[in-house]
C-alpha cells in the first residue's frame, strides 16, 4: 500500500501502524516527542497533519491509501511549535512534582 503526503507517495510497510509511523520511516519531518518515549506525561499533541481539511495527530490514524495528507505547511508547522513548548513545559512541571529533576 501507499500513501499520500505532501503530493508524494509513500510505501507503507507492515510494521507502519499509524500515519506518523510512515513519516519517521521515509525520514519525513514532524515533531511527536511524546510518541514511544515520553508517553507517561501525556500526549503533546504535536503531530498534526491535514486529512480533508481537518486536522488530526499522525500518532492516532492508521494510513489509509483513500486519503490524502497534509504535513508541510506553515499554519501546521506553527501549531505544532506551540504543542511542543506546551509540553515541555507539561512535562518540566510533571518532572518537578514527580521529583526526577
């Protein structure tokens, strides 16, 4: 099956379980700090993409070869600077309560 992003196709392999799954292995750019890593401060929210001309996070939709997904573009890239900072700084105040600083 493949996918597209940005108006180019993207293969994706069985192990690609979700749309942000498929960016991370053909390298493409989108910030998703909380995914398999830091997932015990909650979710960043950081991982948007367009679907139809609604946003969604990447972490959360299977790929579906139907649609077509939108990643770079300066409204998304914006958004997803500010989720970043929110959860930073989320995630600082979680460290200072939880006592791991």
């Amino acid at each position: 099956m493949k996918i597209t992003i940005d108006n180019k196709e993207y293969e994706v392999g069985p192990r690609n379980k979700t749309v942000l799954d498929v960016c991370r292995k053909h390298k493409l750019s989108i910030t998703a700090p909380c995914y398999k890593t830091l997932r015990q401060f909650g979710t960043c929210n950081s991982c948007l993409v367009e679907v139809d001309g609604e946003k969604k996070l990447s972490c959360g939709i299977p790929p579906d070869e139907n649609e077509k997904y939108v990643l770079q573009r300066d409204d998304l890239l914006e958004e997803r600077k500010e989720k970043v900072k929110l959860f930073k700084a989320h995630k600082e105040k979680m460290e200072r309560l939880l006592g791991k600083s």
